[in-house]
C-alpha cells in the first residue's frame, strides 16, 4: 500500500500498581519510510509515553523477544512494516494465551516451563563421550535435513498466541516445546526417544493437536511446528503399535589421523610476524 | 501413557467407522442411486429388509463393530472437548468415568439388541 | 523476581473460533468439532430408536412412525450431511495428523511454503468430495423418494 501520512497506533495499556484494568491508548505518529512497529514504539516511549514497556532486543527478527499480537495476528514487532499492515491504525496488544505482566510484556514462563520438561537436548547413554569428546559425531546432509527446519525456532511465542487449543487448556504443552522436543527427537545424534516418550505419551503431549495449522501460519522464521507435531505423532503412534525402531543415535567419527594436502592446493605464504 | 494409546484407538476406531458407517449410509440414504442390500422393499427400514439383514451374521456383526467403535469414538471426542476446556482434576475423574461407564452401558444394550434382534428374525 | 501472576489473557472459545483471520484449515477444524458433536448427539438416539427392531414388527412399526415426520426428513439429511463431512475430512486428518500429506521438513527459505500450503490441495478435494456426497444423499432424500 502507499505510506500512510501519519499513522494511529492503538496500544493495550496495563499497569499491575494501579487496580485497572487493561485499556487502550490511541497514539498518532508521523510515518518515517520504513517505519516498524517497533520503530513506532520507540518513538512513542522517547517522546510521548514514557512508561510503555515491551521486550525487544536484536530489531532484526533473530531473537525472538518483541511477539506481539498485532492487527490480530501473532507476530514480531521488529519485522512488521507499517505498510504491510494495509491501514494506518495499528493495534499492538500483548501476545494472547500468557498472563500479562505489563503493557505488552507477557509471562512466558508456561511456556518455557513446558519446554523444559520435554528435555529439548541431546540425550545419549555415553555420557563420557559427550562432556570429553574424542571425536565428532557423524551426521549426513539427508540425517541434518530431517531436523535442520525445526532448529530454526527463535522461542517467540507467535505459535502459542495463534493455537486454538492453547487457548483454551492450560496443560497442553503447545506448538513450540511439541516441534522442539521433535527437533531433538529427529537428531540422528540423539538417543532419548523413550526418555521424552514418557512425558510425550500424556496429556503434556501432542495429542491436543488437530491440525489447525495457525501455529505454522503464524511462524515468522518458517520452523512450521504443525509439520513437526504430526511426524512426532506418527512416530508415538508407531510406537505403540510396535511398528516404530528408534535408529542407534550417531556413532563418533575418529578424528582423522594422516591428513594429505591436495595436488591442485598451494601452500599458503611464509608467516611475516 | 494413557493419551498415547486412548489417540491411536480414536484414529482405528475412525478408519472402522469409516468403512461400516459408510456401508450403512450407503444402503439406507443411498438406496434409490445403488440399491444394496435391501431385498424385500423399495423402503430400506420396512419390516421385511430389517429381519432380511438380521438373518445374516454378516450384519449383526457389522452393528455390533460399528456400535463399539463410534461409541468409543464419539465420547472420546467429546471428552477432548470437554478437557480442553480446562476443568479441574475432580471433574476429569467424574467426565471420565460417566463417560467410561455410560459408553460401556449403552453398548451391551446395542450389541443385545442387535443379538436379540437376530434370534427374532431367524425365527420368522 | 516476578511474584505476582499478571492478568490472565487467554483466548478461551474465541481462540477455537478466529475466523476471517486465518485459513481454511480453521473452519475445517471448527466445523469438524461442530459436526462430530451432532452426530453423537443424534447417534446416542439412534441407538434406542432402532433398538426397536429386537421388539418384534409393532415396536419397529411405532418406533419408526415417530420418526416419520418432514421435520426428521430434514433432520436426517443434515445428518448425512454432516457425516459426509466429517468422515471425508477425517480421512484427511488421518493423512495430515500422521505426517504423510503435508511434505518433507525442508530449509525454510522465505516466503515459507509450509505444511499447510502442502496439503492445502487435499484440504480442496476433500470439500468437493464432501459436497458430491452431500448432493448424492439430497438427490436420494428429497427427489428419488
């Protein structure tokens, strides 16, 4: 769309010291070119509202710390062009389905509580091997694709504002520690199927999925947790069903003893300090 | 434990439905368009093609299948609904077991009426 | 340390609903909870009203007179229809929820095609098969009779 001349950016405003409740406060702002969302925060913390809180950090759509819900959708604040919204009033409001602590920080603690106890590490039996490594352990492009979509995932918690089901049920883990704990589980290098199975084959697991699809929609880095979340249940699934062998984790390579320098490679200059 | 395998029963049970619910659809609200299966009258729930499919062990088999299986199914789906709601763990436990009891209730009264239904027929 | 439990902000029901935000595979899982629901509901009827038929030829014939009226005719359609539905889409949800129709992981490389744009063309067939079916049963209900 053309760029707007000034832009109305409607804020959920929260202060837990005071007893009111959340209301919104309406800002308006010139448009700069290449205004985010974030861009227009900053501006209206620096000149007009001083105590508007948010969480950002990288402004560059890495690190995962400024979801918000914005014009309905679940997504990072740093990445939304003002223009890409379609209309010159923005609505910001924290991201739904956590509890807000303020203004537009929510409580991410449910979520990563959750992350936890889905054990998203590397989990092997030669415990030796893993904290005083001989070696590398071996992993081909064909193993490293069947995980490498999943490791992209930045812990923004846009899939947990967009699920149906997170909505409405506290135990249900939720897309992001559901595709984590499958990113590990699909690591060729890691061997704790059975140990997250314990904790995946309750209701902390994904069993409250129904393939609505919103948590992969949602995704601002492309991780598409739904994809994971079905592969994993077909595996849990199998695995009842004795159908399912979890692959022997990666063995380590030696490290390689006589290393050969190729014909066609010159030898780098004299060093000169 | 119990999520892992009560998920994988809901998605057998579904694929049984499937075929029989399909069958049953197929003879009761299709029968103009394929006509299958009812021998005494144009009118799939006249008298006369209700004893003719109780005669057969074909039938009374299929009722009972597919009487367990969408009971299982169903209440099942009802009961991820209510529990995404987020009750407590004292309604669970009461969901759970009205649910466990009513579906287990209702379909000895089916399968009996469905054994019953055949004993009649062959005597007819 | 955080010590107080902040303002609660879930979604509840609405968050089911979302409709006009997000896609198609929404409405198909809101529509899917809709239609199992009335099946249940009709199928534990169901249940007694047929029961009838281990009564002898008088208890059948009652049982389906009060069944009989226009009103139920519709009834039953909407039934049909609703199983149509809900079995085509669960064929697909079995295809989905087992991670074979919705594509291999791949590097996301933007813009993301993700599962959902996989499997949207088994989303399409399934509303087209859906509503042959439903058309076929309309065709049987209310012209051939």
């Amino acid at each position: 769309m053309t760029a707007p001349a000034n832009v109305t950016f409607r804020i959920r405003r929260y202060d837990p010291a005071t007893q009111q409740p959340p209301a919104w406060e309406d800002v308006t702002l010139p448009y700069t070119h290449g205004m985010t969302v974030l861009d227009g925060l900053r501006t209206i913390k620096e000149t007009r509202a001083a105590t508007l809180a948010w969480r950002s950090s990288c402004r560059m759509g890495v690190c995962g710390s400024c979801g918000m819900f914005i014009n309905g959708h679940p997504r990072l604040a740093c990445n939304t062009q003002i223009t890409e919204l379609g209309t010159s009033l923005v609505t910001v409001a924290p991201l739904p389905n956590f509890a807000i602590i303020r203004d537009l920080v929510p409580d991410l603690r449910p979520m990563f509580d959750a992350h936890a106890a889905l054990m998203p590490h590397i989990i092997r039996e030669d415990t030796t091997e893993m904290y005083e490594p001989t070696g590398e352990y071996f992993q081909n492009p064909h193993e490293l694709e069947q995980f490498l979509q999943f490791t992209y995932c930045i812990k923004c918690g846009c899939c947990m504002a967009a699920c149906p089901t997170v909505a409405t049920d506290p135990a249900y883990s939720g897309p992001m520690p559901l595709a984590q704990s499958h990113r590990y589980n699909a690591d060729s290098r890691d061997g704790g199927f059975h140990a997250r199975k314990q904790v995946l084959a309750t209701e902390r697991g994904p069993w409250k999925c129904h393939y609505a699809g919103e948590c992969s929609q949602a995704c601002p880095k492309g991780v598409d947790p739904a994809r994971a979340i079905q592969i994993m249940k077909r595996q849990l699934v199998f695995d009842y069903l004795r159908l399912y062998k979890q692959p022997c984790p990666s063995k380590v390579v030696a490290k390689p003893t006589e290393i050969k320098r190729r014909a066609d490679v010159p030898e780098a200059p004299a060093a000169t300090i | 434990m119990r999520d892992q395998r009560l998920w994988t029963w809901h998605v057998l049970a579904g694929l049984v439905i499937l075929v029989f619910l399909g069958l049953h659809m197929a003879i009761m609200h299709l029968d103009v368009l394929l006509g299958i299966f009812n021998p005494g009258d144009p009118h799939p729930i006249a008298w006369a093609n209700v004893v003719a499919r109780a005669k057969t062990g074909f039938f009374t088999f299929s009722y009972i299948v597919l009487l367990g299986a969408a009971l299982f199914h169903g209440l099942y789906g009802f009961r991820n609904i209510l529990f995404e709601l987020g009750p407590g763990p004292g309604v669970k436990r009461a969901a759970n077991l009205v649910l466990t009891v009513g579906g287990l209730g209702l379909f000895v009264f089916g399968a009996w009426a469905a054994w019953a239904a055949g004993t009649l027929a062959r005597t007819l | 340390m955080l010590d107080n439990q902040g303002h609660p902000n879930r979604l509840g029901i609405w968050g089911w609903l979302g409709g006009g935000r997000w896609g198609f595979e929404r409405y198909l899982y809101t529509l899917h909870r809709l239609t199992g629901l009335g099946l249940l509901c009709y199928f534990l009827l169901h249940i007694f009203v047929t029961s009838a038929r281990a009564f002898g030829p008088e208890a059948w014939a009652a049982s389906m007179a009060r069944v009989s009226g226009p009103l139920f005719v519709v009834g039953e359609f909407l039934v049909f229809s609703a199983f149509a539905f809900h079995a085509v889409n669960g064929v697909r949800l079995v295809l989905v929820e087992l991670g074979w129709a919705i594509g291999k992981p791949i590097e996301p490389i933007y813009p993301y095609r993700t599962s959902v744009h996989e499997q949207r063309p088994l989303a399409l067939g399934v509303m087209v098969l859906a509503g042959l079916i439903v058309l076929a049963g309309g065709l049987d209900f209310f012209i051939l009779h």
